[in-house]
C-alpha cells in the first residue's frame, strides 16, 4: 500500500531533498509551502523523475489553511502516514534587548505552534491507524542557543525538540514514532537573512540540504519498530563564528546602542 507523506518547507532546501527521497521510494508526497511558483517547481521534478507529488501553498500558522490541506490529501490520498514538519523561520533583530514582539511571535508561530497543528491534524489518522511517524526538523540552537539563531528562533527549536518528546513519551506504545532532528549550520536559503551572511567558501564546509534529507529518509524508511528518537546531524568541521555573533549582536539595535553609533 502506498504511504503519504506531508511535507512543510517543500519547495526548497532540506524539504525538497526529503521529498525526492521519499518519492523515490515510493511514497506519495504532499509539498506544502508558501510560494505556490516554488512548489510547483519542485513538484515538476518529484514528477520527471518517477515519483508522486502535489504541491498544496498555505500558511501552516492559520488553522483553517491546515484544515483545507488535510481535506485536500484526505480527499485525494487518504490518511497520513508521515508527517515532516520542516518549516522555519528566524527574526532579523536576534539580541532580545531589541527584538521585537511581532517578529518574536511570528518565529513562534512556524517553528513551534504550527509543528502543534499539524501535528493535531494527522494524530487521528496515525492513531487510528495504530501507526504513523512524524519528524521535525529542529535545530542545534535548540542545545546550544545563540546570537546566530536569535533568541526566538532558539527558544522556538527548544519548544518544539520538546514537544517531539512528548510526542514519543505518550504515544510510542500507541504505534507513533516521533523523532526530531537537529541539525547543525546548513547552506540553505535562510542563511541569506543572516545578520552576517556566510561566505560561499564558509558555506562549503557546512552540512548541504541533502545531508539532513537523508537523516529525514532514514528515520523514516527504517521498519515501524524502529524510532530513531533525536538525530544530530553536524558540520565535520566547526567554524569561527565570532564575527557573525558580534554583527549579530547589533542587528536591529538603535543607533545611540551600537558601538558603531
């Protein structure tokens, strides 16, 4: 029987990675993102190479567009097996002195309250079914949190690892395997945004997209009895980030803050 798989973030990065994994294998996947252009790129290209795709745009932090995506995959597909929750988002200010609420609320928002309702939505089709897996794709800054991250989108990671747990805490006897991945510096888009974006030469000694793609792939394609519970994923090589906190610790500050001011 052919699995679905629902994907956030799909339209690049590690989501897309995942999704070509996935689709290779067989399973059916759903790519939910923002950019409806994006998705149906990548869509194009889950489809030329041999695989099952539908690309869905919607805001998973609004209730009813998560609602609207499950009716449309339940109407189409059936259930939901997996679930990766791959979506993120960081603030431009990281230093809390100056964060501020709306940007704080917003990083909340992706990273940890729409993991919680996607995850409400497909509990009763992986429940019911006596099985389902759900991965997350959280972040070292969860661990080891600072000003590269920023204060929301550390706290974010933090919620939602933990979220993941009680995911695996309550309902493991019960079939469902939740697993959290936590992944190190990674060349995708979202560096761009950086207070102090990373150089092309830094970016090559960083985990690529299809490095934490392929820890998604494994988790899920292992046998049901098996949960790999937390997964680091990690740059062989650690690099000077001084520069980058220091930049980062002024983005967003007023000037009368700044040294430079």
């Amino acid at each position: 029987m052919t699995r679905t798989a629902l994907i956030t973030g799909a339209g690049s990065g590690i989501g897309l990675e995942a999704a070509r994994l996935l689709a290779r294998d067989g399973i059916t996947v759903v790519l939910v993102g923002r950019r409806q252009e994006e998705l149906h790129k990548a869509e194009a290209t889950i489809c030329a190479e041999g695989g099952t795709a539908l690309a869905l745009a919607a805001d998973i932090t609004r209730v009813d567009d998560v609602t609207r995506v499950l009716d449309r995959v339940h109407a189409e597909f059936g259930p939901v097996d997996i679930l990766v929750n791959n979506a993120g988002s960081a603030s431009s200010v990281l230093n809390p002195q100056w964060l501020p609420h709306d940007e704080w609320r917003q990083v909340l928002d992706v990273n940890l309250t729409a993991v919680f309702q996607l995850t409400q939505a497909v509990l009763p089709d992986m429940l019911g079914r006596d099985g389902g897996t759900i991965v997350t794709v959280s972040s070292l800054a969860a661990v080891n949190p600072n000003l590269l991250g920023g204060a929301a989108y550390g706290a974010a990671k933090a919620g939602v690892r933990n979220f993941m747990t009680f995911l695996h805490n309550t309902f493991r006897n019960q079939g469902l395997r939740a697993i959290t991945v936590l992944p190190g510096e990674t060349d995708t888009p979202i560096l761009d945004n950086r207070a102090r974006p990373p150089a092309v030469e830094e970016r090559a000694n960083m985990l690529q997209p299809q490095d934490v793609a392929e820890a998604i792939h494994l988790a899920v394609t292992l046998p049901q009895r098996v949960v790999l519970q937390e997964i680091v994923v990690a740059p062989t090589r650690q690099r000077d980030t001084s520069a980058d906190l220091e930049i980062s610790r002024w983005a967003g500050a007023p000037a009368d803050a700044s040294p430079q001011g």
